[in-house]
C-alpha cells in the first residue's frame, strides 16, 4: 500500500510517500480502507521525534474515516463493508482499568500514528473496539476529522463537570480541541466565552455561538468578570504559562480549570493560598475514552456539535497540508481525501 512514512525525525519534510506491505489484522483487529483521514498538531510532533516512533518506517495520523475490509478472528462487532469512524484512543482491552472503561489509565495506553502506525496511509489496522459507525447526518471528510480533537474536549468537559448553565471559558481558541470545547461546551448548555490573541479566530468563534471573546494576552479574566459580573465555572487550557495566572484569576470559588498541554512551556506559577481559599480544582487531561468517544459522536451525528473542517488536500499533497497546519492559520481541522 501507499503511505507517507517517517523513516527519520527531522521535521515535516521527513514525511515521504512510499510503498510499505499492506498491514493484515490479528486477532480481535480490523483493517479500514481509508477515504479520509485529518491532521493533528501530534503528527508535527512525532515527525520531529517528540516523542520517537517505536520502529521506523512509522506511519503518523491518528483521525480516519472508511470502510472495513478485512477482519482478523474475534471480531463479532464490525461486519465487512461497514463504514466506519476511528476512535484513536488504543488500549489493551484486558487490563482492569480497560475493564472498567476507563483506558487512557491502560498501562499500555497509546495513541494511533504515535504508539502505533496510523492513518496517513491507504489502510489502516485497529483493534474492532477502535471503530465506531460512521455519523449517517456527516459528510467522509468530517467524520474522518474529528476524532483526536473532539474526543480529547469531550473528557476534559465531562471530567470537569460541566453543566448547562455554566460559564465556560476556553482560553486560546482556534486550535483543534479548544475549538471542540467550545463548540460541545455549546452543546452541553454552557455560555461560552473564549479568548485569542487574533481577532480573527475570536470573530470565527463569535459566528460560531460564543457569547463572547477576549484577548489572550490582555487581563481577560478582569475582562470576562467586567463583561458579565461574574467569573467562570469552568476554564479550558491548553496553552500554560502564558496564560495560566489569567485562566486561575477567570474562575469563581469552587471553578474547575481543565488542562490538556502547554504549549507555551512546561511550567507555571500557582498561589496555593488563593487555591484552596477559592476551593478550585486543577484536573489534568489526556485523550478519552471509548464511552466518551460515542458521546461525542453522537452529538456530532445529532448535528448538536458542528465540525469545522479548514481544508480538504489531495493523499499526494500532505506537505502542503502539513504546511497548512504548522501555519497556525487555520481555522478548522486540515484533513486529507484518500483515493
Ligand atoms: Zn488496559
């Protein structure tokens, strides 16, 4: 099969495309025949050895959508021809936290396209518990892009115990999973409110339901308290130090700050006094799991939570869309139509 490969980590440009065997699935496996697959900030990372593939060459990519084309032994749940949505959240299945449903704790927890080989590549193999049907009310191209991003929000609301009513702020909106949170913050019955230091990316999250939008690199937690007289319940952050003393101030006694990375470096300042006088909670956030996978598929398929696509590039021109997304300019995930 096709594939764009790393056989090396120095950057982007080390994507190539070549031909590698097609994969079979073992047991309990099926292998999808991929239509569309979509970019994550992850794959710029693996592609620069943060971390280092396991063995090269190493197929990235951890979001897909096709159809199901062959199956390993053990495989009661999927049927060939059925399309499908990959769920890039991959665990052992056996092990008592997998057992109890909560896999990103699996000891052998791993991404798709990090941990394993994905699906920037004509096929892909999963484990059948990774594949979902495909939203029927969602074209290919956003049911192939919304799994790693939307996945990883749909935790971070749910650990954060967001309810309808709450104030939620999403603090540096525009890239994938806080675009998510907002968008399924919405969904979930919160007033949302972001932040971003483009106008652009606030004036798209306005059109796209927030209440209202501040600047990330201003005091946007005096902001939000001056604009509606109070702080709020629920803050999502994936930036870090940048932004991390305005995101604490943006809470009121007892609001919940989810953190998913730190983009901005790997360490912050916190007042424990002002911590537990407030009675916040800091609650640390990676990926998803299976239940909370469906549950946002099915506001998806609903049509409750909107996916917004950025581009559309042709299998051959990933370095274009590769370039698309280390740009920072787009709004949107940048996907990839296979065949
Ligand atoms: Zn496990």
């Amino acid at each position: 099969m096709r594939a764009w490969v790393l056989n090396e980590t120095n950057g982007p440009e080390s994507f190539t495309l070549q031909d590698v065997p097609t994969p079979d699935p073992g047991i309990g496996e099926v292998r999808v025949k991929l239509e569309v697959s979509a970019l994550n900030h992850l794959d710029l990372w693996v592609s620069r050895g943060m971390p280092a593939p396991h063995e090269f060459p190493h197929i990235a990519g951890a979001d897909g959508t096709g159809v199901v084309e062959a199956i390993g032994v053990d495989v009661a749940s999927v049927a060939l021809g059925d399309a499908v949505t990959i769920n890039p959240s991959v665990s052992c299945g056996k092990c008592s936290v997998c057992l109890t449903g909560d896999t990103p704790y699996c000891k052998s927890y791993g991404i798709l396209g990090e941990h394993s080989n994905g699906t920037l590549a004509e096929y892909a193999v999963v484990p059948a518990r990774n594949v979902v049907p495909r939203p029927e009310g969602i074209t290919a191209v956003e049911a192939g892009s919304y799994g790693l991003a939307y996945g990883t929000a749909m935790r971070m609301l749910r650990r954060s115990n967001l309810r309808a009513g709450d104030v939620l702020l999403v603090v540096g909106v525009g890239g994938g999973v806080s675009s998510a949170a907002q968008l399924i913050g919405q969904a979930m019955g919160a007033d949302v409110y972001v932040t971003s230091r483009s106008p652009d990316k606030i004036a798209a999250a306005l059109e796209m339901g927030a209440s209202g939008g501040f600047d990330s690199s201003g005091e946007f937690a005096k902001d939000l308290k001056t604009t509606i007289g109070r702080a709020a319940d629920v803050v999502i952050e994936n930036v870090g130090p940048a932004t991390w003393g305005q995101s604490i101030r943006s809470l009121q006694s007892g609001g919940r700050l989810a953190i998913c990375g730190s983009t901005s470096g790997p360490k912050v300042e916190l007042s424990v006094p002002y911590l537990f006088f407030k009675q916040l909670e800091i609650i640390g956030s990676t990926m998803f799991d299976h239940s909370e996978f469906e549950r946002v598929t099915r506001l998806i398929d609903g049509g409750a939570v909107p996916v917004v696509v950025d581009s559309v590039y042709p299998f051959e021109d990933l370095p274009d869309a590769i370039a698309r997304l280390d740009s920072g300019l787009q709004r949107g995930k940048v996907a990839i139509q296979h065949g």
